[in-house]
C-alpha cells in the first residue's frame, strides 16, 4: 500500500490540501486516522483513539482497512454515541504513504535527493510520523521513494536516516506530503530510549531528536 509516491497521488494531494486550507469554520477537525472494517463497514479510528463513523458510508471500492489518511471532518450535533464514538461529516481525506522502517542491507535505494521537513518528526497511534515537501516534474511519470532507514543503535539510541530517492526526476514544483512509520516495524525498539533522525534538507543535513516512551 502506498509503496512509492507517484505525480497523481501528489497532485491529489496538492488539490484538496488547498480546499481543506481554505475552510474557515472552527468546528473542523483534523486527525491523522486509519480506516477500521467492522463487519462490512469501514470507519475511522484517529491517532487520539476516538472512533469515527462517517454519516456517508465510504466506498468500499476505494478505501480499504489498513489505509491512512488525514482526514478533515465536523462532528454531528446530537449524534454522538457512546465514550470516544461519534457520527461525523467528511470534508476531506487526504492519504498517507505507510511504509516499513528498513535497514542498510534490506533495500537498494539512493537516499540522496533532498528533501523539507515542515516539522519535527512525531508519533501517533502505532506510528512515527513526517510531514515533509519535496520536489517533482509536473510532466514526469517517474516514481519517487522514501524511506526511513535504521542506519545502527549505539548506547540506546537508535541512528536514523530519512531519505528521498527522486530517482532521477528533475523538479520544478514542490509538493507537500505525509508518511507514517509503524512502530512494529522498528528493529530493536525495544532496546532503545531515544532516535537521532537525520534528514537531507536541501544543501544542510539536520538532525531530529526525539524520546522514545
């Protein structure tokens, strides 16, 4: 699932990113989600742990359980149900790249494209997670790659690096996107208490620190 980014996929995302910033209403709310089957139905569950039930059925054609989004969506008056459940109205879900934490010897790309962080990395639900930019041709076809790779652990710390791979493309647009890392997927998490994350930003290589609870 979401295994590479390709044009379209950002192009939809560039879309209705837009029409998601332009809304002006307080009630809106915007949660990081994965979508949950019950039976045959699919519903939100968000990264805070509240479960979600939109009033419009999502089209089991094109979603599935598994998938990521971030979704911007009101909550219904007088349809709350029970604790964390509430009956809500989607406005907009736009998707997320969940990809496996590598190692060095587990993948063949060439991590040396640059990329932006828009913020520090941070986890939610069973995921770290990136919201970052990068840039692609509009007129390209090509797939780009991101990967976040546990380079080594030493002293408890786990030494990351995360990485873009334009494999070739040449940019002239930049675009905004979100991958999410399961947590599950992490070697020796268990042995760590805090990751160093390099990252590629343009012509500087910074570092992000994060405690692991």
């Amino acid at each position: 699932m979401h295994k590479c980014l390709t044009n379209s996929f950002l192009l939809a995302f560039l879309s209705v990113a837009t029409i998601a910033c332009d809304q002006n209403e307080t009630s809106y709310i915007v949660d990081l989600c994965d979508i949950k089957e019950q039976g045959s139905t699919l519903y939100l569950f968000s990264d805070g742990g509240a479960t979600l039930y939109p009033s419009s059925s999502l089209d089991v054609a094109t979603y599935k359980a598994g998938q990521r989004f971030r979704v911007t969506y009101v909550k219904l008056e007088g349809n709350s149900l029970s604790g964390e459940e509430s009956m809500v109205e989607i406005k907009d879900m736009l998707p997320v790249l969940i990809k496996d934490v590598v190692t060095p010897g587990s993948f063949t790309d060439r991590l040396a494209d640059p990329l932006w962080l828009v913020g520090k990395p941070w986890f939610g639900g069973s995921y770290l997670n990136f919201e970052f930019t990068y840039g692609y041709s509009e007129d390209s076809d090509i797939k780009h790659s991101i990967q976040l790779v546990q380079d080594s652990v030493s002293r408890r710390k786990a030494y990351m690096t995360f990485g873009h791979n334009a494999n070739g493309d040449a940019y002239d647009k930049k675009v905004t996107a979100l991958a999410s890392f399961p947590l599950s997927t992490f070697p020796e998490r268990s042995n760590v208490d805090s990751l160093v994350i390099r990252v590629k930003e343009g012509s500087k290589n910074k570092t992000y620190r994060l405690a692991v609870k």
